[in-house]
C-alpha cells in the first residue's frame, strides 16, 4: 500500500498521493461579487478648497447663465495667470451653495494620466460598481452614470486643457499601459465619453480658443481678461491682510498694480513677495524695484509663491507660465513663435502689421532697392518679385503671416486693434518673451531684426513725414532703450535715432 505524501501546512494548491485516472490540473479564480454600495448623497468633489479672499468679477455672472442652460458646454479661455481657474473654482463651490442637490466633479485635463485619474477618483466618491475590475473601461462607467438621470444634476469642470489632443483623438491604451476597458479593435475619443444630456453641465479653462474649439461652440466661449482696476486693488489688499506700514501712501499701490497690468498671478505674486520680506520691505521698495530695469522687473516677476489653490502641475511664476505657453507655440507653429520673438522688442502699442510681415524678404528686398537699380523683374512700387512665382510666394507669405497672428491671438499673447493693421501686446508678455530669448541666446538676433525693420520704415522728419512719424515714434523710442551689439545693427540704430530726432 503507498504511503501518503505531506506537503506541509505552508504549502497550497493541487496536492495529492496516488492518483488513478486523469487529473484536470486548469483552476479557476472567481472574484467575489462587489457588495452592494450605499449610494452617497450628492457632493463637490473638487481638490482646492473655497479661496476666503475670492474678489468678486462681474464676468462670473455671465459664466453662471451659460452653466445654467441645460447640457451647456462652455469654456474660459484667456492668457495664463488671468484667474480662469480660480474662477471655476468659485463657480463650483457657488453651484453648491446655489443647489445642494447638485454633484459637482473637478477633472485635471493636463494630459491623458492625469484625466484618467480624475474620472477614477470620480468613480471612487459615487461608488460606480465594476469600478474596482482592473479590465473596466473607467470612462464608460462615468459615462454611463453621468447619462443615467436618476442620478441627479451635475456639473462637470475640466481644468487646464491646453492641449486637447489627447481627448479628440482615438484612445487605445490607458493609465500603464492598460486598456482601460477600451476594446482595441474598436478605439474611441475620450470626448465622446462626455454626455450631452440635459441634467449636467460642462465647463472647461484653456489658455487656447483653437484648443476650446475641439470641445465647444465658438459662441460659447468666454474670454476671460485682466481685472479691472478696482478688483485688482481688492485683491491686492487682501492678499496683503489689511497691513499698512505706512509705505503705501498715496498711490503707491495702483501705479504698482497698472505696471502689474492688472493681472491676477502678478498681484498675488508681488503681494506674497512683499510680505514674505516685511517690514524690511514694503509696496514703494517693490514698486521702485520693479521700475529700475527690465532684469529686476523679470526677478520680481520670477518668484515662484506658494498658491494653495492652483495645480500642482501650474507654475506660480507669471514669467514660467507664460514661457510655457510659448514653448507650446514654438512646438505647433515655430514661424508664430518667431513673430512674437520680434513683437516683444516694439512698444506695446499700435504695432504696425507692415513691419512684421514677411520679416526677412521684406527688408532684404528694401535694403536692396535703396543700394542698386531696379532690375527688370522688381516692381519699382513693391519691391517684391513680380513674376508668377514671385507673386504665389509672397501669397504664401502672406497667409503663414495671417496664420501666425490667429496662433497668437488664440493664446491670447496679443490682439488686433480696431483698425485692423496694429497690433497690441502686453508689456509683461513682452518681458517674459525678452527673459526667454536672453536664456537661449537669441536676444541679439530678434533685437537686430526689429531694428532693421523700424530703420527701413521710419522717414525722416520733414513735414509730409509727420503722420507717419507719429504712428512709429514710439517704437523709435523703444529701439533708443535697446542699443545693439553688432557693428551693422548700430548704423541702422543710429539711423533710427538720426531720424526719429
């Protein structure tokens, strides 16, 4: 008779003696059916707490009528640093305030990860069954939630979509490496997992209305702009607790918050830099240090506080967060970047669009009819080549040139005065540009190029000039303050100089 074969108590599995006939070794492991779930009351499920401090602006009313349509889409697009975020922010904890029966959810829509995430977490705070299947589409159990009415109303916030492409286009793989769920063989596009229904609502911040335009109407779009004088003075004395040191007589405070351009970012970051140094420091040091030069203004500009309610990801430099919003032009457009690389060297006003366009043809094709003849293939009006090729070239120049402006517009870098031909930028847009091109070395050759470009448009001062002259001097004035370094440069800056006299 066979003995019996002792595995010990520490082994598991398929144990067995003597065996006669066939032994199926295939297991199975069957998970235990999820407990049913207390279906929770609805709640604000957002990672920023309420800002005591928050500054009311008349705009958020106008975010509160569009969210209220039902199955509204709407999105806050504006330069980085304006306060869209901290404007969902508030929009979400009033939605509550305003109706307790309302879910409100807050998705991180940086990239793919990170909104991956954001719909686990919401999955997790309602108890979605099948959320805990490690092969469950996450985005579908959402969605399907969000579309199931007996739910209740919701209002969905997608913060920081700045690159929307991970959303529009076709997703195979999730978190990991992971499918999500998602059948490979049959691939979708993350927005399709955002309902249209008429019990929730969709707000999202971007710094990009082309990137707004994958995910709302354009009619849907708010614009969302500096402060306004007296908001901006409220936030500012917030932020600095009601302190007076007796240094901010007079107005001190609202010339340091029109150099600020009323920007919210700047304000918060100058008020935690002066604190942060009291009371050997105060508004009026700030203020004059601010004023000394441009590379203490970027200094100033570059501290990074400490924001309790911005995203781990976002910088809270307003020099970085514009930076990197123009490492993201240079990455889709390299010709917009260029054009903005040169407007930084204007003054900030009335930038004539005669001065940017085709900014390399242009002025060789100048400086060439002032020191040799008209050949037979030169327009003696244009000084552009005039043959077919020549005038399909300069088209093709000309519609790169409208697509640069419309790049930077939608990053709200600068924008198109009434009469259609000047341009407008702010000075702290021009700083931080200036800031970026001295870090990688090209401040040289964008300031050459500005001045080469103002040299060959500024007349002399006779009197038929004047009209002329007017629109151009202050960018003359501009070009003083910047002296070049090569030898060339300094004769077409001396001749700005000669003329604008």
């Amino acid at each position: 008779m066979a003995s019996a074969i002792s595995f010990g108590e520490a082994n598991s599995g398929f144990q067995a003696g003597i065996i006669h006939g066939s032994v199926n070794t295939q297991f199975h492991h069957y998970a235990p059916p999820e407990r049913p779930e207390t279906p929770p009351d609805p709640s604000i499920v957002i990672p920023f707490s309420r800002d005591t401090d928050f500054v009311e602006r008349a705009i958020l009313d106008q975010i509160h009528q569009k969210c209220a349509v039902l199955g509204s889409r709407t999105a806050l697009v504006g330069l980085g640093g304006v306060g869209k975020s901290q404007l969902a922010i508030e929009y979400a904890y009033r939605t509550r305030d305003r109706s307790p029966e309302t879910w409100v959810f807050w998705a991180h829509a940086s990239n793919a990860a990170r909104f991956e995430q954001s719909f686990r977490d919401i999955a997790n705070c309602v108890k979605i069954s099948g959320r805990q299947n490690p092969t469950a589409n996450i985005f579908q159990l959402v969605h399907d939630w969000l579309c199931d009415e007996k739910k209740g109303k919701w209002a969905l916030i997608l913060d920081n979509v700045d690159d929307a492409g991970f959303l529009v286009e076709a997703q195979r793989t999730g978190q990991d490496g992971q499918t999500s769920g998602i059948e490979s063989g049959n691939p979708r596009s993350l927005v399709s997992y955002f309902p249209q229904c008429p019990h929730g609502s969709i707000l999202i911040t971007t710094r990009s209305e082309d990137e707004a335009l994958n995910l709302v109407e354009q009619r849907d779009i708010i614009t969302i702009g500096p402060m306004s004088s007296e908001d901006a003075l409220t936030l500012f004395e917030n932020r600095l607790g009601g302190v007076d040191d007796g240094s901010n007589d007079g107005d001190v405070g609202a010339e340091l918050l029109v150099a600020l351009e009323f920007m919210p970012l700047a304000i918060v970051q100058a008020a935690a830099y002066i604190l942060r140094r009291r009371p050997r420091f105060s508004v009026r040091k700030y203020l004059q240090g601010f004023r000394e030069s441009d590379r203490k203004r970027a200094s100033l500009l570059d501290y990074n506080s400490k924001e309790l309610r911005r995203d781990r990801e976002a910088k809270n430099s307003i020099i970085v967060t514009w930076q990197i919003s123009f490492d993201h032009v240079r990455k889709i457009r390299s010709s917009a970047a260029d054009l903005l690389s040169l407007m930084s060297f204007f003054d900030r006003q009335g930038i004539p669009d005669a001065l940017l366009q085709d900014r390399s043809e242009q002025i060789n094709s100048r400086q060439d009819q002032r020191e040799s003849t008209a050949s037979s293939c030169v327009d003696d009006v244009t000084g552009y080549i005039d043959d077919e090729e020549g005038s399909a070239s300069q088209s093709s120049i000309s519609d790169g040139f409208e697509e640069d402006v419309s790049v930077l517009r939608n990053y709200s870098f600068i924008s198109v005065n009434t009469n259609g031909t000047t341009f407008e930028m702010h000075g702290l847009v021009q700083l931080a540009m200036k800031k970026w091109l001295e870090a990688h070395g090209q401040i040289e050759r964008w300031k050459r190029q500005f001045i080469k470009n103002l040299d060959a448009e500024l007349p002399t001062g006779e009197y038929e000039n004047w009209e002329k002259c007017r629109a151009l001097f202050p960018h003359a004035q501009s070009a003083a303050a910047q002296r070049p370094k090569e030898q060339d440069s300094l004769l077409d800056w001396a001749s700005i100089l000669y003329n604008a006299a």
